[in-house]
C-alpha cells in the first residue's frame, strides 16, 4: 500500500493536524495553496498557518468525514455528523466556507435547510435560529397579506 | 492593498427596492469576522505574499467561495444569529432546497430576509422592457413550466421595466397559482383606469353528465381541441396585485390565455375605477381586496362559489349565466355562494348598489320575486339575504345590515322568510353599544346553524349611528344549538367584555359557554365560571388568561385574508 503523503496543518491555537494530502487537497483553499508552493517533494510538510481558531474541530470532523468512503455508511454518517445544536452548526459553516469544502458546505447547508422545513411557523424558525424579528407591525401585516396568495 | 484579489465577490451592494427598509441598512457581516480577517491580512502580507498574485479563480467552480466581508455599517440583527450572516449566496443555496411554501415563508422573518426569496428562486429577466413583453414571457414561462422536471428550481421571473416603470414579479406556486405583482413599482399618482377581463375558460369536463346537453348549445371553444401536455401547469389561480394603469392593457390579455382559472384575487390597485368580468364560466372563486378607487364591480359568470371583498362599498352587480339546456331544473349554475367575505367597514359610496341576480329563469323554479315593497330593491336587505342564503362562511358589517334592514321586513313576531346557512360568522363593528349588541343578535336569529361566531371591533370601521331598528326587536336572543365558540377581539377594556360575554351567553343555552377574548396582541383570555363567585352570589363569569392556545378552535376563514 502506498503511503500517501501527508501534510501537517497548523490551526490558529497551533495545533497540528496530520492528513493525507489527498484528503486535504478537498478543501479548495489549501489545495490552492498547496499547488503554489509547489510541495509535492514533502512528505512531512508543514504548509501554514490557518489563522481560524474553528479550524481545530474542524479539521477533525473533515478527515473523519473523508474516511468514510463507503456509500451506504456515508449517508448515515453525514446524517448523524449533522445532527448538531447550532452553534456547531455556525462553527462548521464558517469552516467549511473559509477552506472552501463544497461537500461539508453542501451537507451544512442542506440540514439548516431541514431545519426551517421541520419548523412548523415563522417563529419557530426565529426561535430556533435567534433571528431577531425587526419589522414593523404594519410591515409584518402587509408582507403577510401579500403573501397570503401562497396558501389561499 | 486589497487583500482578496481573485475572490469572488458576492454582489453585497446590489440594492434591493425597499422604501421600507431605508432605515435598517442590510449587511450580511458582523463585527465578528472583524478580527480573523485582519489576522489573515498579516497571515498573507506576512507569510504568503507570493500567493496574492498568483492566486487565480476557477470560473468553473461549482461552488462559489463568498467573500465575508467585513462589518462596516451598523445593522440591526442579533450577533448570536449566525444564519442571517451567512453570505446572500449560501442563504440562497438553503432557500433553493426548501419546499417552495417554506421558502415564501421565509420573507417573514426578518428584513434582511425580506426579499432573499426572490432572488432566490426567480429569474431575473433584464431585456425585457416593456409590460407587453414581459407578459409574452409569462406566458410562455408557464407554457413551458413542467411540474415534474423543472431542470433548475427557478419559480418565476422579475423583470426590471426601465423608465420608471417599476418591477414586475412574477412567480408560480406549487398550488397551480399565478401571481403577478406590480407593487415595486414607484406609483405617486394613480391614473384611474378600468379592467375589464374577458375570461376564456375551459368548459368543464364534458363526459360528466350533469354537462351532458352542455355541447348542445355551446359553441366550439378553441382551447378544448388542444390539450396541453399533462404535465405542464395548468394556472388555476391567478393573483393580480397593484396593476395601474400602465399595465391593465397587459393583464387583459394574460387572462384569455389562462383557460383553466378557477380563482382570480385582485389586490391593492390604486387608481382602478371598474372592473368587469365577462364570461367567467368556470370561475369558482374571486377575490378583490383594497382597491381604493373603484367605484363598480360587475361580474358575469356561471359557477362562483367564493366571493370575498374588502374596501369600500360600491356598485356590485352580479349575473349568474346559465348556459343549460332549458328542461335541466336542478342545475348548479347561478350564483350560489357558500363563501362571502363583504367586509365593508371603510363605509360606502354615495351610489352603491347591491345587485346579485343569482337565479337563471329556468332553475330552481319560481322563487323570485321581490317579496319587500321598499323603493330600492338594490339597497334592500332582502335582496342581500336572497344572494348569501347558502353562504357558510360569511363575513358581515353591522352597518351594512342595519342600513339596509328595511322596517317593513318581518321580524320577531313573525318567522323570517329564510334562514341562512351560515355556520361560521365574523361580525365586524365599530363598538359594541347597547344598540349594536341588539342589531347582532337580531341577525343571529337569521343563522340557526350557526357553529363559531368572531366579533371584531375594530375603532376604524365606518360607524352608522343607530337607527333604533333594533330596539323593540330583541330582548331575548334565541338560542343557538350548535354554537361552539364565540371569539371575541378589540373591545377597550375588561368591563365591556364582560358586558358582551353576559349577552352572548344566553345563546349557548344549556352547552357551557364558549367565550375566548382576544383583547391586543397574542394573549388570549377564556371565560371562566368561578364557583367561589357563584357561591357568594356574584356574576360568576370572568375572563381568565389561559396557558395554553386552545387549537380547537381555529379563527375564521377570513380573518387572515
């Protein structure tokens, strides 16, 4: 078996993550970076700083995410790796657009998704995300009134 | 120097048209980003200074990296909601995955949500710029809308029409329904115009045998010989909000090519003075709400079931045209509502009429005739009760009914001549008097299957002063078998509450009554009967706030409307 090479990222609180370089090169950013500076020589490589202080857990959460390559088992696991309280929620979507993963983006967006389809009204939905609801009165009334030939 | 050469900028500055929101500056960034971007600034000027110019973007991503920017104006969101500060495209990307209901729903929460829906799911159309075009390209957009295949999850267009002439948007709900709203436009002065539509309705399915001699008489309909494809949408409602008079042309010749409407709603049309509806054979349901200026509605139609009206009280005059075969005694044509919203409380006009011939010569036998010898047959309430007979749901203003009530109508001691149908009733008034309470029981004796009463009262409504009509006509209200709950809302204060609730309790009889108080705001308050108050002697009904929202008993059809 081919060892694949690996790469060392360093987080923000300078922790260092160890991952295949395959692994790594998922997220759009770190293979750009990768691609510069050109460190397909390294076997060890220490390639920057990710200045997030998120990335730690994330890290983490990405390469569990990309062992799991059987089908079956993936859609189960994603389902349950989603199945987070908010702020993990927040903490993965703010990680997963700064190393640009489209897959992790993908999955957090399609759970925050499920999460407003599972809300039964408008306040639920606030509730649960904490919007704060700034309209007027009469505002709310008109939006609701021009908005009522939805369910009429 | 710029930090983020390369990156895709998302367009944060793309104005949204929103005179309302002038005050609250969207902005999707927060203070929170403030500091790793700055740390990220020294990361590259530092460390990776080689990159910035040699960093290219992949045109052909799929996914599109979106820059957080940095907070620079205030905003009004809640730093612990992380959902709205997400970048417009990935709010997008969550908008798009909804069911289309949800998505609309989510205009609701916030400003800043306000319009995301939109730009989520319709196309935006920049080429086109005259409403006659933009119409064509409605119509061909729905020709083409495929329920079951649509490639992208694009749900409508909006069209920017140059020359001020505003926006239109035009979006279609999973409900078969059209909705073309002209309200983005900037209308300072609404020309008056007139809408007429002439509707070309698809007959309705003619193996079915109560049409059978329908073919006999009619004339060949263009649109039966072809059917469209099953699975393109068949527009059964349409919505028409705030066309003027720059678009009423175009809207006119949108309708004939909806051959299988079953419901139009007319909203917020300033400056429309007279609708007209020709030929309206299958339409089942029409809905005109706030149009301020108009002055007449005329209708011509075979199957309206549903007839809902808010504004002003004006000409209406309806035809129920029956294209029967001669000897079919019992056909369903006519005017027969079961749905009447007449909420009239802005007050009438000068000349106004109430004109509903609801029955064809041939059907339903003789019973016609004006059986009140009053001078206007139009403004009588004889002629009124005539046209809402069936009605289940009716939505009435005291006003109205005590305008029209005619002195020489038979009441109290003798039987009126018919009993209404309706079982759910919202009774719209001024304030409750002693006068008004006995005008509203005088009409429940006109619904005995009746089963939820909403009374609202709104300060606003157009207030008749009293008659006295009522006075010599009511002092014990009959009771009502099936009533179940009686919501009451907008009374001032708590005495008068309790006065309404000691004249509404009679109606209940022996069932326990139902009394839910809805005085401002959420908080509802049920009527309680207190032992403790009873035992010393005391009235013993109160109104108790209650925990729990009761879902038994839902509001009135109309009220949401």
């Amino acid at each position: 078996m081919l060892l694949s090479k690996n790469s060392a990222l360093e987080s923000k609180d300078n922790e260092i993550f160890e991952v295949e370089e395959s692994i790594a090169i998922q997220s759009e950013l770190i293979k750009t970076m990768t691609t510069m500076v050109n460190s397909k020589a390294y076997v060890n490589e220490r390639n920057q700083m990710v200045p997030e202080a998120r990335c730690r857990k994330q890290a983490n959460y990405h390469v569990e995410q990309n062992n799991k390559i059987v089908d079956e088992e993936l859609s189960d696991w994603e389902s349950k790796f989603f199945e987070v309280d908010m702020d993990d929620l927040h903490e993965l979507f703010m990680a997963a657009n700064y190393l640009e993963i489209e897959s992790l983006l993908n999955g957090v967006t399609k759970r925050v998704g499920d999460f407003i389809k599972a809300c039964k009204n408008v306040e639920v939905i606030r509730q649960t995300f904490g919007i704060n609801n700034d309209f007027a009165a009469q505002q709310e009334e008109e939006i609701r009134k021009l908005n009522s030939w939805n369910h009429i | 120097m710029e930090k983020k050469v390369g990156r895709k900028k998302i367009k944060q500055e793309k104005q949204r048209h929103d005179p309302d929101d002038d005050n609250n500056p969207r902005n999707t960034s927060s203070s929170r980003y403030s500091d790793t971007s700055g740390l990220k600034d020294y990361v590259f000027h530092q460390i990776i200074p080689s990159f910035m110019y040699i960093w290219k973007h992949d045109q052909e991503k799929s996914y599109k990296h979106v820059d957080v920017p940095k907070s620079s104006a205030k905003n009004n969101m809640d730093p612990n909601d992380f959902i709205s500060h997400l970048p417009d495209d990935i709010l997008h990307h969550i908008i798009s995955l909804l069911p289309f209901k949800s998505a609309v729903r989510t205009s609701f929460l916030s400003t800043h949500w306000k319009h995301l829906w939109k730009e989520a799911l319709l196309d935006s159309v920049h080429d086109v710029i005259t409403i006659e075009a933009a119409i064509t390209a409605i119509t061909s957009f729905v020709d083409d809308f495929d329920t079951r295949h649509r490639p992208r999850n694009k749900w409508g267009l909006i069209f920017e029409l140059g020359h001020g002439r505003g926006s239109l948007v035009a979006s279609i709900s999973s409900n078969s329904s059209l909705k073309l709203d002209f309200s983005a436009g900037k209308q300072e002065f609404p020309m008056p115009f007139d809408l007429f539509l002439k509707m070309n309705i698809a007959p309705p399915n003619r193996l079915s045998r109560r049409y059978m001699f329908d073919w006999l008489l009619e004339e060949n309909h263009p649109s039966q010989s072809e059917q469209p494809p099953s699975n393109t949408m068949r527009v059964k409602s349409l919505h028409l909000i705030s066309v003027s008079h720059l678009s009423n042309m175009a809207v006119s010749s949108l309708v004939p090519k909806l051959p299988f409407l079953r419901s139009l709603t007319i909203a917020k049309c300033n400056g429309l003075q007279s609708l007209q509806i020709k030929e309206a054979k299958g339409l089942r349901k029409l809905v005109v709400l706030d149009c301020p200026h108009l002055q007449s509605l005329s209708f011509e139609g075979s199957s309206l079931k549903s007839f809902r009206y808010r504004g002003n009280l004006v000409s209406f005059r309806f035809r129920g045209k029956c294209n029967c075969f001669p000897l079919i005694r019992f056909c369903e044509c006519g005017l027969l509502l079961d749905d009447a919203m007449i909420d009239i409380r802005q007050g009438a006009l000068t000349q106004w009429t109430w004109d509903f011939e609801i029955e064809t010569p041939f059907s339903r036998g003789l019973r016609k005739g004006n059986h009140c010898d009053c001078a206007n047959k139009y403004k009588c309430f004889n002629s009124i009760l005539r046209s809402i007979k069936d009605v289940q749901s009716l939505t009435m203003c005291r006003w109205f009914y005590e305008t029209t009530m005619c002195k020489k109508l038979p009441f109290s001691s003798r039987c009126p001549k018919y009993y209404l149908s309706v079982l759910e009733l919202w009774w719209i008034d001024c304030s409750m008097e002693r006068e008004s309470i006995n005008a509203l029981l005088c009409f429940l004796k006109l619904c005995p299957n009746l089963k939820r009463l909403n009374i609202t009262l709104d300060p606003k409504c157009y207030n008749l002063p009293s008659t006295g009509k009522f006075s010599t006509s009511v002092i014990v209200p009959d009771k009502l078998d099936d009533l179940k709950v009686v919501k009451i809302e907008g009374f001032a204060n708590e005495e008068k509450e309790n006065f309404m609730a000691r004249r509404l309790i009679p109606l209940f009889g022996e069932n326990n009554p139902v009394i839910i108080s809805k005085p401002n705001g959420k908080c509802l308050k049920h009527l309680v009967k207190m032992a403790k108050l009873e035992k010393k002697g005391k009235y013993p009904y109160k109104f108790e706030m209650v925990e729990n929202v009761d879902e038994n008993f839902p509001d009135h059809v109309h009220i949401n409307i």
